[in-house]
C-alpha cells in the first residue's frame, strides 16, 4: 500500500492553514504581533 502526494501533503496544509488564519484573526482584532512572532525567533 503506497502513500499518495494527497495523502501525504494534506496535513500539512491544514495545520499551515490554522496557523495563518489564527494569525490573520490575531493581526486583525489589533493584536501587536510580528514576523518574529509568527515564524519564531532562530
């Protein structure tokens, strides 16, 4: 049994999904929040 692209790439997708959507409520109810804060500091 063989993982397909789909299969494989869909999870991804959905947590970056959530991940800029929590961003994008957080930015537009006035949230100062940065690049820095959404990719994380190195």
């Amino acid at each position: 049994m063989s993982i397909s692209m789909y299969d494989a790439s869909a999870p991804r997708f959905v947590a970056i999904f959530h991940l800029v959507t929590a961003y994008n409520i957080l930015r537009h109810n006035g949230v100062d929040i940065g690049k820095s804060d959404y990719i994380g500091n190195p």
